[in-house]
C-alpha cells in the first residue's frame, strides 16, 4: 500500500496525523499502539480486539437471524414505540356533475395508528474468559465466540418473530376497521385470514409426527402445499401484496415436501420412473432443484405458487409458558415477582403446543396437535430495534477476566393479521367444526392486543 505524500491523511500540511517515516504503510496483522480508554491499558498487541470481536459478533448474528428480513423490520434511534397508520379507502364520487361541491367530513383530518413498542428489557448473550491475548492470536478461537453469541442473540430473535407470526394468525380484525367487508359494498374487501386444521384437513397432524408412516407424512405435506394455495387466494381476495410470501416449516416438514413424488417402492415408478414434485424435474412443473443436491443447509428453501418455503429450528411448536419462579422454589409461593422466560416477556411465551383449549387430536390419525407451520406476508409483523447492537467489555483486573456482553434492545407487533396464517393439528373432536377465534386464543394461552392506538 502506498501514500500521496504532503496530503492531509498523511501528515500534509494542517494534517494532526504523523507522517510516515517512509512512502510505504508497512503491512502488520493488527495495530500495537492504540490511544488510552482502552481495556488492557494503553498500548500492547490486545487494542485491537475489541473492535474485531464486534464486526464478529454483528457478521454472525446476519449470517443467522432468519424472520427478521422476512417481516416488516425497522431501526429507531430514539424512543420506546414506532406507529404505524392505519388507512381506509379514499372516497369515490361517481358521478361528478358541474358545480357540484365535493365536501369533505370532519372526521377525515383524523389519524389513528398501531404502536409498535420496544421490550422492558434488553436480550443479551455474554461471556467471561482468562487469557485475553488468547483472543488475538488464536482466530478459529475468537472466531468460534463471535458465532456462538451472534448465534444466540439470531436464535432468541427468531422465537420472538415467529411467537408474533403465530400471535398474528391467531388475532381477529378489529371490528371499526373502515376496511372490512359490509353487506356487498365492492370498496370494502377486507376479512379475516384462515386459520387452517382439522376442518381443512386432519392431516395437517400428521406433520413431525414421530409414529407417522411416510406416506402419512407425505399426506400432511400435500395439505401443507393446498394451504398454501388456498392463502394466496385470500391474499388477492383482500387485495394484499402477494410478494414477499412464506412459509416457515421444521427441517423433516421441510424434507418431506422436498421428497414429494420421489418413488419409496416398486409401485410409485409408474411408467418407468418417478416424478419429483421439487425434484427440478421438467415434465413435475420443474420445481426445486435435481435430487443431487440435498437441500440440507438451512439457508435452502423452495418455491411453490409464489410462496417461499423455508425451514428453521425455531418454529415454536411447544408449550413455552415457563411458571417456574426465578429462584427455581415452588410456583405456588416464589420469592420472587418475577418469573423465568422462556423466550422473552411473558407475552412471547404461548403454549404452541395448544394445550389449554378445545383444539384436540382426532381420533382417526396418528398424529399430534400442535403449531405446524406458519405462512405470512411480510407486512404482517414488525420488528423494531434500537440502535441495533451493542457490544461492551470490561476487564477485572481482580479476577484476571474480561467480561464480555452482546445485546440489542428489540420489539415485536402485529401489523396486519389478515395477512398471516397459523396452520396446526387437531381442531373439534369430529375434525369437521369450525374453531373460534377466541377458541384459538385460548388453546394457545394468549389474549388479544391487536388494538387500534388513540390518535
């Protein structure tokens, strides 16, 4: 590398900078003399790794968040909440005459919004080690912290992103919203999104199933793909966005769509040879790709009517509802007020497992109840953050450590229910009734907070 000599960057005139004893930087793995304010003193071969630790950090957690890029995301810079407008339809005159005074309401300056807030507290992930040189001139050893915090901080975001996808396909609409159908009024096409289970097909359970056959499996992702269908339908219906639409599944979900069409014995090869639904097979459609490539990264994902399918480890299909006072005594007298979270305040932790209700498994299969996918548009859910992330680390001299904290302050909302859908097992006994909207809520331990914000 090399310099323009007598340039302000350089040590030129008006310059703070020393000039460079030579007109060439000379090339070293790290700098040696920092300022002071630095941990570890003023100077050594250490200065450096803070910096390097958080460009780390950061890198890691975008390699591994996976929902937050997929709903409506926004960064403040100040403040707890950010609103959203809510908009009705621009009136329509239809037919104009001559001298005819278009008045507008009283009502038509009035503004009303969803507030979208931050959570109490910050979500952190953070460490402590004894030799911090060690940090400097191992790499795959520093390398190794950076994924394993920026993983953890990606994995908590995740829950809480796809806990408010379910919390959205689970909200109803609220009743004065100006979009919402009435009677046969063409300008007002809004309604409520489908929830799909038994009634629309008990085989959604047989999905993870651990004592499902493969060609159950195979069943339940057959339903997965008419759901998806049936969705993109609802979304033209209510004139939505049809862009940006997903659907998150478990990896063996995720496989056993990938494997659709792939013969398992003599009797599939009709004709010869099997047809591969997402097999890149021409005369299938030519979904997904050949079957030389696995599709085992988590990263990989299919398309199918317009809709992404992806796969993650974080789909919330369990109870997360976590009673167990913070200092680990019984739940019936803790000591202390406040409770241990499983994913972060109480309002992310539901029982997705959808225990507390009506919602049962159906006689007639082998499957279980329980979240199993979850399809959305991206608007949806917002997700704020503050100032993005914040790495911090102080060294105790006393203990001869260097603690070390990563964390971000982060929020969740609903932004439009209408546009996201939970599917799940199990429903009414007889599999054929139709499931309230608060017979949902309840089987899922939430209460509703979709409400409208005073202007």
């Amino acid at each position: 590398m090399s310099y323009i000599a007598n340039t302000p960057a350089f040590g030129g005139t008006g310059s703070p900078n020393v000039t460079p004893a030579n007109n060439t930087l000379t090339s070293q793995p790290f700098r040696t003399q920092m300022a002071a304010a630095t941990s570890g003193g003023a100077a050594g071969a250490n200065k450096l790794w803070l910096p390097i630790w958080s460009g780390e950090v950061m890198y890691a957690y975008d390699q591994y968040r996976m929902f937050e890029p997929l709903v409506e995301s926004r960064t403040i810079s100040s403040g707890r909440s950010m609103e959203f407008p809510i908009m009705g339809a621009a009136a329509l005159k239809p037919a104009w005459f001559a001298g005819e005074e278009l008045i507008g309401n009283s009502n038509d300056h009035a503004s009303t919004t969803f507030a979208i807030s931050l959570d109490a507290r910050p979500i952190a992930s953070y460490f402590e080690v004894d030799n911090i040189d060690l940090m400097i001139t191992q790499w795959q050893y520093r390398q190794e912290l950076a994924r394993q915090v920026g993983q953890t901080l990606a994995n908590a975001r995740d829950l809480q992103i796809a806990a408010y996808l379910v919390r959205a396909g689970a909200e109803s609409l609220i009743g004065t919203d100006p979009r919402l159908e009435d009677g046969n009024d063409w300008t007002k096409s809004l309604k409520g999104s489908p929830r799909y289970y038994g009634k629309f097909s008990t085989k959604f359970e047989y999905l993870d199933s651990d004592t499902a056959s493969e060609a159950n499996r195979a069943d339940g992702a057959l339903a997965l793909l008419a759901a998806i269908e049936d969705f993109m339908v609802h979304l033209q219906e209510i004139n939505a966005d049809t862009s940006m639409v997903f659907c998150a599944v478990t990896p063996q979900t995720f496989h056993d769509i990938r494997a659709l069409g792939v013969a398992r014995d003599t009797g599939d090869l009709g004709g010869g040879a099997g047809r591969p639904f997402f097999g890149g097979v021409a005369d299938a459609g030519g979904l997904g790709t050949g079957l030389s490539n696995a599709m085992a990264g988590l990263s990989d994902s299919l398309e199918y009517m317009s809709c992404r399918i992806v796969k993650t480890n974080h789909l919330p299909n369990w109870d997360a509802r976590d009673t167990t006072p913070s200092d680990g005594g019984s739940p019936a007298a803790p000591t202390y007020p406040y409770q241990k979270q499983v994913i972060g305040e109480g309002r992310y932790n539901l029982d997705f497992a959808m225990g507390q209700g009506v919602v049962a498994r159906n006689d007639s299969t082998d499957g279980v109840i329980g979240i199993k996918a979850i399809i959305w548009q991206n608007k949806s859910v917002a997700a704020l953050s503050l100032q993005g992330m914040k790495v911090d680390s102080v060294e105790d001299v006393r203990r001869n450590t260097n603690f070390t904290v990563a964390s971000m302050m982060a929020g969740t909302g609903v932004l439009r229910p209408e546009c996201a859908s939970i599917v799940f097992g199990g429903g009414k006994t007889d599999g054929t009734a139709t499931l309230s909207d608060t017979e949902i809520r309840t089987a899922l331990g939430m209460t509703a907070e979709y409400v409208v914000t005073p202007g």
